[in-house]
C-alpha cells in the first residue's frame, strides 16, 4: 500500500512502526457549531484510509479528538448562558449521529480536551524543563520556535520569515519572538469559569498542545499516522511536531503526515456570507440521503481539491440507482446459491479496484473500475452468460469494494404502515380493474418516497432514492 507523505512531498510504501499495525491519529472537530461538508470531507478521506488500511490486513487503531475547549467553544458557552459541558455536548452528540448517517466508522478513541489537561500540564512542564518554552510576563506560557532545529519542515516554510520583526514589545502578546506560539492562555475575564489551576498560574490550555498530548496518551510517543486538512499543515501540525519531539527528547513524532484538500461549493470557498456554507442537516432538509452525500464526497482522489454541486448529488443518486439496479439483477440470478468461481471480467475488475486504492486511495480510478464491472455484469446478463455460482461471486466482489467504499450497499427501508394500507389498497383497486385509483395511490407512494415494483414474489415497495 502506497501512500503520499507530506513530509517527503512523495509516494512512500507504508510500513508502520509494529508489525501488522496501523496507529494513526486524526484531527477531529471543534464542538461549537454543526459540522459542515468541509469538515466531513476530511473525516471522509480519513474514513476511507481506515477502511483500505483493514482491507490491507492491517490492525486499525485510530483516536479523533474532539476539541472541546477553545476561543470558540468558551465564546459560544458564554453567548449561550450555558456551561461549557453543556454547549459543547450538544454539538458532540450531534458530530456522532452525522458520522453514523455518512456510515463513518468509529474510531477506537474519542479523547476529548478538557478531559486531558493534567497530561498538557505535564507536556508543558516537560518543554520547560527543556529550554522549548518559557513563561512570559502576561502568565502566559510559550514555546520557544528557535530551539527546534526542524520546524518548518513539514510545511517546506522559509524559517528567515519567521524572526522577529524588531516590535516584540508592542506585540499583543508579550513573545520573545514572533514566531512563538502558546501552549498555555492565562486566564482573562473572557475565559470566565473555564479555568484550571496549573504550575504557572491559572488559564487553560492552547490548541495546539491539545493534540500533542492526547495523540501521546492514546498513541504513544512515536506511532505511523497523523492525518487531516491541508489549512492544519501549518501551524497546527508544524506546532504538534516541535511540541512533541520537544518534550520527548526529539523521539520522531509521527511517520507519515496525510492531508486532504479542500472543498469548494460551485467552483467558490465555502462561506456563510455567499449562501453556499452547508451542514449535512440542511443537505437532507432538502432531499438529499446521506449515502448520496458520501458517494460525492468519494469522486475526487483525496488530495485533490473537490467542487461539491447539488448537481454532482443529483449524478450521484442517478449513479447509486445504477448501482442498485446491477446488484439486484445478481441477487435475483444468484437465487441465494453459494458463490461460485469468479469469471475473468469479475476478476479483472476487481483487480483493477483493489490496485487503484492501494495506490495512495485513488477513488475516481477505483469507482471507474466499479462501472467497468457494472457494464460488463450487465452485458454478460444480457447474453445469460452468468449462472448462479458467477452471479453470487460479483456480489461478493461488490462486497469487498464497499468494505472500502462504504456506499455501494443501500440501507435497508421498510415501509411503514400507512405505505403498506396505500400498497394494500392499491392492490384492491387493480382488482377492481379502478386503474385510475390504482395510478392516484402509486403517485402517493412516490411522494412518501416508494416506488411500487411487479415481481415473481408479488407487488413490492422499494425505496425510490435509498
């Protein structure tokens, strides 16, 4: 398996630190607002590397922290009049129920901030002792960027842009250096009740030492991933590396660095002032399924920036239909038969598949290669050259791509009992020969989301977009 490492700029075998291993960490969201379809684009990507990585026979395990304490956080608890558990619970629980409606898969560990300060405090302490940090007269507690030989590394920064300019002293924060950046806030009256006592005073923690200590708690001091958005490359995990091998005594942080790229909404950054700033409720609010949302989300190759349109949804319910339809064509032929030998076009595919996502997760390659089996299956139907046996191995087949995908198989739906009453009475007016009742009840069928097939097994309903 192939991967492109930020670090080195190039595609690397991946081979982590323990056999059969993969520990990787990824940067998981800030809880003071819903997440929006940038922000799942990345946990996407990341999704999908979990996937190919277990696929690949590798052990997963993975920890998403969830930044709880922040600028954001405590000004949205204050706006709110609520606790800072309060405000940002509301938004932890809604972030899960998202992830579960894109068929996200969990991680092992969910570390939350504010339940990890005493290991920031101690990270802190340890850079202290080191030389790395310094506390400055404002209570505030900053790491030292000049003693760590290879900051800048991961972002490819010139370092000569990054000395000071000379204003230190009218600076707003009182740094030795610009360059400097906080691992420890001292408190203001902003901050309010969000407070913890520490060494150097009282005052929470900073951001970036967040995520350094909790990837070493769950992970260790050296482990094989780190992953996220291209905007977290600099600073966020330029700072994450000189805090880490800071306090560590240089031990190397992480082995591959991975980032997605961004997403833009018709062709234009995503923002709430242009109107095109979307949260996957308000996608469904307007009829889209969260398999649709995923499915899009998958078309362009992770590095790649990605230009989400509600017409790239509409292609992408047409393209799942089409899905659908070939998967029920080889249920039907396979009638419940074991699987059998897989014929060359199954194979090939498959092949083809599995070769484009173990090459650095290329999915518009890999989703490519599913229509090819897609056209191929249908044609050698066609020519009622696929038996039983040959059907249930090209279920098999899209099995083992949606093991990776996460979207070829539809969520299984059940009518409710009002659709079967409309089905039932339908039914009853096809008997009477009262086809124009029977048309009036499969448009009411349609409009709750059904559509009314004719099979060997009777009249069933189907979901119409699943």
């Amino acid at each position: 398996m192939k991967i492109f490492n930020t670090y080195s700029r190039q595609l690397e075998e991946f081979v982590p630190r323990m056999a059969g291993q993969a520990r990787m960490y990824t940067c998981g969201p800030t809880v003071y607002n819903y997440a929006h379809i940038g922000n799942f684009r990345a946990y996407m990507f990341e999704d999908l590397l979990r996937r190919q990585l277990r696929a690949a026979g590798f052990r997963v395990t993975q920890v998403m922290n969830l930044t709880d304490v922040d600028d954001k956080t405590i000004r949205g608890a204050r706006q709110a009049g609520v606790s800072l558990n309060d405000f940002t619970g509301t938004f932890k629980k809604a972030f899960f129920e998202d992830l579960a409606i894109l068929q996200i898969e969990p991680a092992e560990h969910y570390p939350a901030a504010t339940d990890h300060v005493p290991e920031m405090i101690a990270l802190i302490a340890k850079l202290i002792e080191a030389g790395h940090a310094y506390q400055s007269d404002d209570r505030s507690v900053y790491y030292r960027v000049k003693t760590f030989a290879d900051y800048g590394r991961l972002a490819h920064l010139d370092m000569s842009g990054l000395q000071s300019s000379g204003r230190v002293s009218q600076d707003e924060y009182d740094k030795e250096s610009v360059g400097d950046f906080a691992v420890w806030k001292a408190w203001d009256e902003a901050d309010g009740e969000v407070v913890w006592d520490s060494p150097w005073g009282r005052g929470r923690p900073g951001w970036h030492i967040e995520c350094s200590a909790m990837s070493i708690k769950h992970l260790g001091e050296s482990f094989d991933l780190h992953t996220g958005g291209v905007d977290n490359i600099f600073p966020h995990h330029e700072n994450e590396i000189a805090q880490s091998e800071g306090a560590t005594g240089c031990k190397p942080f992480v082995r591959y660095w991975m980032h997605c790229g961004y997403l833009v909404v018709d062709g234009a950054k995503m923002s709430k002032s242009m109107g095109n700033f979307y949260t996957l409720r308000d996608l469904m609010a307007r009829g889209y399924t969260g398999r649709e949302i995923r499915y899009v989300l998958l078309t362009a190759q992770y590095r790649q920036q990605l230009n989400f349109t509600f017409a790239a949804l509409d292609g992408a319910r047409a393209s799942l239909a089409r899905v659908d339809e070939f998967r029920g064509r080889l249920v039907e032929r396979a009638s419940g038969a074991a699987a059998g030998a897989a014929p060359e076009w199954v194979v090939k595919r498959l092949t083809a598949f599995q070769d484009a996502m173990a090459e650095d997760l290329n999915t518009p390659v890999g989703l490519a290669a599913l229509f090819d089996l897609i056209t191929d299956g249908n044609r050698a139907m066609d020519q009622r050259a696929v038996d039983a046996g040959a059907a249930g191995a090209a279920v098999a087949a899209l099995d083992r791509m949606d093991a990776i995908l996460g979207v070829l198989a539809a969520p299984e739906a059940k009518p409710d009992t009002e659709a079967e009453a409309l089905l039932a009475a339908r039914t009853k007016a096809r008997a009477e020969r009262n086809w124009a009742e029977a048309d009036r009840i499969r448009a009411a069928l349609a409009a709750k989301g059904w559509d009314v097939r004719d099979s060997a097994e009777g009249v069933k309903l189907k979901p119409r977009h699943a």
